[in-house]
C-alpha cells in the first residue's frame, strides 16, 4: 500500500523525498515465538521495520555487536543482511523460507511469548540509493527514550488491531504502519548527530533543506541559504557538508535531477516540462546534467 501523500510541491523535505521517490509499504508481516528460534535475512534494496508488541528478542549484523530489542523497541532496517533470535548464539535459518512455508504474512514458531511486526517499505529501483544512503544500516529507536511516546501509542493501537478482529483491521492497520514508519525516522532524526535526518533535525540547517524541498526550481545560492538558516555563507557551507555529506549546491543539483528523472519515469511529462519543473531554464543545460548523473539522455533514461 502506497504511503499517503499530497501532490503539492510544498511537501516538507521527508515527505517529499518519500513521495518522489515512490516509498510505499510493499508487505506487512507478523511474528510469533517461543523457545528457541532464529531467523535469518539477507541485504537488499529496501527499507524496513520491526516493531517489538511483546517479549524481546535480539537482532544481530554482520560485524556489529549483538542488541537486544524489547516490547516497546522499533528498528528500522536499510541494506544490511540481518537476523533474529532468541539467542545470539543459535545458528539461523532462512526466515523468508519459513514466511513462505507458512503461506504469508505470518510465522509462527511454537508460542507467543514473542509478537513482532514488520513492515517491507520498497522503492523505486533507481531512486532507492538516494534514500538509503542518508540512512544508517539500521536505526534503533528505544521505547523507554523521551521521544517514543507517540511510537508507544501506535504500537498499541497495532496490538489492538491483532488482538480484535474488527470490520476493517486490514486498512486500519496500513495506515498505522505508515504512520510508524515516518515517526521512528523523526524520532531517529532527533537523536542523530550526523547525516541527512540529523541535518533536518537542526533548527538552522533543517530551515534551509525545508526551503530547497519546498521549491526545487528556485535559484538557491549557498548565500541565500545561509540567511535562511541564520549563518555566515562559510559557516552553513561547512555544516552543511559536514552533516549532509555533499555541499549544498551538490545536494540541490543531485535532488532535482532525481526528482526530474522521476517525473519522466512516471510519464505524462514532456522532458521540457520536467527540466523547467526543477529549475532549470535551458533544456541543453538539463540534457548535460541528466547525462553526467546518470549517463544517459533524459529520454533514454525513461524506464519502460
């Protein structure tokens, strides 16, 4: 299920990034446990949760230290192989082959001590590495931190949906998955010190990514973003990279030919009409671009 969005181009910059990029909520899944068990899963393209509704369990990756995740917890997943388990030390099998021996969305591994949700967010193929790239391998938001309090709510309102089997508990328990996954991401975004989400998070440079993603075709300068965000053009330069990892004008270039690509993929655009929606007044200029970002022509990068 498609996340819900608005078409106006003022979208904050998180839910302008989702919306461009096509993030949508591919599969829903749920996981009951007991005793010992441990699922493994390997490393793609995509972004997912897993919220913790009861018990804990930990989750282990490749290289990093073993956490455990209790009721309460959500972890939002990127490219990274993961798994699982009662134990850390138990060897894994393969978790998708038990999701799809037991014929969908739901496993069941011999109790309900252990209720875990999950969430498979998906992306379009050629956009995905823009998003995934701001994030980490995988984002932990506990549930005892000062932020999670609207995480709680929902959790508890996914339970719900669970426990009783209501008119409607499939579109109701969409939205709330769609509601968890853009709160975990701001709660994260509140507690990272660096990167994209971090950037956004600061009053100073969250004021001038909000101002690039409100109007994309606006001719921004390093000079009219720094007073926006309240600095000297040298020192918003410098955070700006620091936080983000590109300069600005890089980041503003990098988003509208993302965001250009996408409209053409999606059809109905002419590429005169894509190239001056983003900024860009010369169709050559776009063309030049588009080529050095993607190597190829903004028609011949159209998908099928």
């Amino acid at each position: 299920m498609e996340l819900s969005h608005s078409s106006k181009s003022s979208l904050d910059p998180l839910s302008n990034i989702l919306d461009v990029l096509g993030a949508r909520i591919s599969r829903r899944t749920r996981m009951e446990a007991a005793g010992q068990w441990a699922l493994a899963f390997p490393a793609l393209d995509r972004l997912k949760f897993v919220a913790m509704l009861r018990g804990s369990q930990w989750l282990l990756r490749p290289d990093k230290d073993p956490q455990l995740l209790s009721a309460g917890d959500v972890c939002l997943l990127g490219r990274t192989a993961y798994t699982v388990a009662s134990d850390a030390s138990l060897a894994p099998i393969d978790g998708q082959a038990v999701y799809d021996d037991a014929g969908g969305d739901v496993a069941r591994l011999g109790g309900d001590d252990v209720i875990a949700i999950g969430g498979t967010v998906t992306i379009d193929a050629a956009e995905a590495g823009f998003f995934l790239d701001m994030l980490p391998d995988a984002l932990i938001i506990s549930g005892a931190a000062p932020a999670s309090g609207t995480i709680a709510t929902i959790l508890q309102l996914i339970g719900k949906e669970i426990d009783e089997d209501l008119p409607g508990r499939e579109i109701v328990s969409a939205r709330l998955a769609d509601v968890l996954l853009v709160e975990a991401i701001r709660a994260y975004g509140r507690q990272a010190p660096m990167g994209w989400l971090g950037a956004l998070s600061d009053p100073r440079l969250g004021r001038a990514l909000r101002a690039i993603h409100a109007d994309v075709a606006e001719p921004w300068t390093v000079a009219r973003l720094a007073g926006i965000a309240g600095m000297s053009r040298a020192a918003f330069s410098a955070e700006f990279t620091r936080r983000v990892g590109q300069p600005p004008l890089s980041y503003l270039r990098t988003w509208r030919l993302m965001a250009a690509r996408t409209a053409l993929n999606r059809g109905g655009v002419a590429v005169a009409q894509a190239a001056q929606a983003v900024g860009y007044t010369s169709q050559s200029a776009f063309g030049h671009a588009f080529r050095r970002a993607f190597g190829v022509s903004p028609r011949a990068g159209r998908r099928p």
